[in-house]
C-alpha cells in the first residue's frame, strides 16, 4: 500500500509530537511556524498546492486560554480562520480533513457528559475561536471529522502534569481547583485513536469514507475527575518515578474556582461522551488513570529509573 502524504500542522506540540511518532510510517509533512504561518491564509493555500498532501491533519491552535482574553485577533486567526483555509483546500484538492477542538466549546452548566450534538456555548474567547473553527470546518469541506478532546497531557511540554510534578518538588502544599470536572487525556491515546481510524485505506478510499462518516467526535478518556484529584494522583506516583516530592496528597489542598480567578472562565463539567466514536469506528477509549498510568511509567523510562 502506497504511503499516504500527510500535512501535519503543530507538530512541535503535544498532539502534533504524538501524531508524527504514530504516524512516522507515513510521509509526513511537518512544517515549522517559520514555514507555514497559519495568520497567513495566502501562505497556508500556497503551502498545500505545492506539497499536495493526501490528507490534513490540523492539531495547531492558539491555546493560551487566559492570553486570548486580551488578544483575541490572534486567537481568531489561528483557531477559526486557518481551519476555514485549510478546509477549503481540502476540498479543494479532494481530500480530508482532521481538524482537533476542544472540551471549552460547552458552557459546562449540564450535568451529564456531553455529546456531539448538545448546544454549544463557549464562556471564553478561546473557546468561541475553537467553536468558530468548527463551524468554518464544516461549511468549507465535504470530507473532515473533528475531533474534540479534553486536558490534554503528554510527557512533554507544558501542560498540567508536568507542572504538577514540578511544583510538587518545590513547594510544601498546592491549593488546587476541585469544581472543575473532566478526563485527562493522553496526546497519546490521541495519536492511537487517529491512526485507527485512518485504517490501511489509500487516498481514494479514505477520502470516501472520511464523506461517510463526515462530522464531530469526542475523543477523550473514559472516567472523570477533577483538578485537583488529578494532582493528587500524581502526587502519590513521584515516589515511584524516583521523584522526591515536598509534600503528601493529603497537602494539596482543594479549592474553588471562584477562589482561583482567572481571566477566562473555565466549564464546570468538560466532561464528553464518546459513545459516537464507539459506534462508527468500534473504537473504545482508556479510562483516564490507566493511560496515566502508562504515560508516568514511560517518563520513568525515560529518566532513567528502571
């Protein structure tokens, strides 16, 4: 089976990273900022014309949640307009679309897990920017899923599970939110989740499937938990990575939202439903803390440990 010619966007970040370890099989084109600037839809059609890709796999966004309260231009254009761009060129050159989103597009106020179709309302620019991105995705190509998934983490990068296990080597107690509900999700089990729906298929094919099965997914872990419970259970694992830790998870401490205030208001409940994914593809998702159980064991690896 020929090679399938990818774009990849993002690929120094946590899900891009993982994407191109996945996918390495596969001719990857990975383009730096320096070398496809997003804010300039001129470049990004240029881009694609001249590489011709099979598919477009899009996980590059503008994630400073906070930062895009007071720069919102910036948001836009990464997380809504490019992906309009992209999409366009997608169907352009008849091909798919993979396009990631984000857990914020809900207000959080429901109490049940939510699914592809409930109502979005995102509380914060961010999140509107990833919801308009959507949205443009969908209008411009007749063959791209989305994918939105939650709390991202991966050994790598800057994301929660890495400043938790370094703050927990510098300080004697953490004051962490406990109203914020979610799943933790593995840029990995991301990357595994893709790769399995990306099949063996060639251009053709995949393209007509991708038609099919054209939509919104949620693709995050099973189970949920809360920030602060999240922190505990890294906590309780540095011992075993060799880590010495400041302090015990009976010292990091739960908090409010309300007593943590940040420029951009965050969903109570991030929590998605994955049964769609489920259905069409047979795929079924890890819970939470057994794919965070793997990822501390493969940082454990890595620094040496075992």
């Amino acid at each position: 089976m020929k090679r399938l010619r990818i774009l990849l966007t993002g690929a120094s970040g946590q899900v891009g990273q993982a994407l191109a370890q996945r996918l390495h099989g596969e001719e990857l084109f990975t383009p730096t900022r320096s070398e496809l600037n997003l804010e300039d839809s001129a470049a990004v059609l240029r881009y694609v014309d001249r590489t011709r890709p099979d598919l477009i796999i899009n996980p590059a966004a503008y994630t400073a949640v906070d930062k895009a309260e007071s720069e919102p231009a910036v948001a836009i254009a990464i997380n809504a307009v490019a992906p309009r761009v992209l999409a366009r060129a997608a169907r352009h050159h008849g091909i798919g679309l993979i396009h990631f989103s984000t857990d914020y597009v809900f207000d959080g106020m429901q109490s049940e897990p939510y699914r592809e179709d409930d109502l979005t309302a995102p509380l914060n620019i961010y999140g509107r920017s990833k919801r308009d991105g959507e949205i443009a995705v969908l209008e411009e190509c007749d063959a791209a899923w989305i994918l939105r998934t939650s709390w991202v983490y991966s050994a790598h990068g800057r994301n929660f599970l890495n400043t938790i296990l370094q703050l927990a080597q510098q300080r004697r107690q953490l004051n962490i939110v406990a109203d914020q509900w979610g799943a933790p999700t593995w840029a990995r089990t991301i990357a595994d989740v893709v790769a399995r729906m990306l099949g063996d298929d060639g251009r053709m094919a995949l393209h007509a499937r991708m038609q099919h099965t054209r939509g919104v997914y949620h693709l995050s872990s099973r189970g949920a938990t809360n920030w602060q419970q999240y922190a505990c259970r890294i906590v309780e694992a540095m011992p075993a990575m060799g880590l010495q830790a400041q302090l015990s998870p009976a010292e990091v401490a739960p908090i409010s939202s309300a007593a943590y205030p940040t420029p951009a208001q965050r969903p109570s409940n991030s929590r998605l439903c994955t049964d769609k994914l489920t259905r069409v593809f047979g795929i079924t998702l890890p819970d939470w803390d057994q794919a965070l159980d793997e990822c501390l064991r493969e940082m454990k690896q890595e620094m040496g440990q075992d």
